[in-house]
C-alpha cells in the first residue's frame, strides 16, 4: 500500500519549493532570508542538499556532495531545472515506499513513513516560504500544508533545536493567526518578516 497522505503532502511541499525558486528574479539571489546568516541562494543550495539527502538515505547511493548546513554553491546554469530534478527524484523514493512502513531512513533518523515524508516536506515548505519573503513574492505557506507538517514538527523540532542548533529558538505567535504563522514561529521564524526589517 502506497502512503499517498504523505506523498500528497511531500508532493505539495515540493511544488511550492519549486514554484518559488522559478520565480526568483535574477536580481535576488543575493538577498537577504529569515535565515539571517544565508542569502536566497544559500537558502536554495541548502533546501537542495537536504532534499537529496531525504532521497539518497533510502537508497543508499546520490549522497549530497557538501553538508547542506555549510551548503556549497552547486547550482550552475539553471538552479530551477537542477533543484526539480532533485525533487522529481525524492518523489519517486517516497513513492515506492509503503505507507505502512515502520522504519523509513531519514537523515533524522529512521522515522514511521507519514513521519518520513513529513519530515521532508517541512524541510522543503519552510525553505519555500524563506525564499519566498526574501524575494517579495506573494506565495505564503498553505495552512492545509502546515497544518500536515505539525505531527512531525512538535515530534522532532525541540530536539533538534536543543541537540543540534538547528532550529533558533520559538517564538510566540499572536493568537489570532493561523496554522502557518504557528509553525514557522514555532520553528523560530518571524511570520511577519520583511527584508526591509530584518
């Protein structure tokens, strides 16, 4: 049996990465992201490794080629095409995978599949919405999207942020917002961030 939930949800998280990074004007990709020590293109090359590493753990084999927390600059040419052949790839893993598999290697560990594949999509939504702020684009994260994210959020979040840095600290969203706004200040993002305010 195919998890479809969680291959829907990593499909939708790829497609928003994707549509956002093919929107980036050429002026941008040295603007400033809610990842304050990244620029748009660090941003890309990072959600890139991290998205390869989701697909090459199942595998065995595509291992990226840098850490994606030190993320070398390797998009040449067309960083959009070389981005969705990194995602068309990590789909067709998630897709071959049961959805009832119990143990699915994640560079997180190994993880239930609906866990997995959430994993990944969080990696490649939150990514979408910095690059997408950073670059002045009317693409907010989907509250449906976030709202699927969160299951694998409060499981894997604190303890990343606590062992490893990944995440800054949470912050307090006002209560009046929605799904999205909750996670990534959960995820130690500002909502409401602008490149002019940063």
């Amino acid at each position: 049996m195919v998890g479809t939930e969680g291959v829907e949800l990593l499909s939708r998280a790829h497609t928003y990465l994707s549509e956002v990074v093919a929107a980036v004007p050429e002026q941008a990709w040295g603007a400033r992201t809610p990842c304050s020590e990244w620029t748009v293109r660090q941003v890309v090359n990072h959600a890139r490794l991290d998205q390869q590493a989701y697909g090459a753990v199942v595998t065995g084999h595509g291992l990226p080629e840098s850490d994606p927390f030190q993320p070398a600059d390797a998009l040449h040419g067309d960083a959009s095409a070389e981005l969705d052949a990194v995602l068309a790839g990590v789909r067709d893993v998630y897709d071959g995978l049961a959805g009832d598999d119990a143990q699915v290697p994640t560079p997180l560990g190994p993880l239930p599949f609906p866990l997995a594949a959430a994993a990944a999509a969080m990696d490649a939504a939150v990514h979408a919405w910095d690059v997408a702020v950073a670059t002045d684009q009317d693409a907010p994260l989907a509250e449906d999207v976030a709202e699927g994210i969160w299951p694998v959020a409060t499981a894997l979040v604190d303890r990343l942020r606590d062992a490893n840095g990944v995440f800054a600290p949470a912050r307090e969203p006002a209560a009046d917002e929605g799904r999205a706004a909750a996670l990534l200040a959960f995820l130690g993002r500002d909502p409401h961030w602008t490149p002019a305010a940063s």
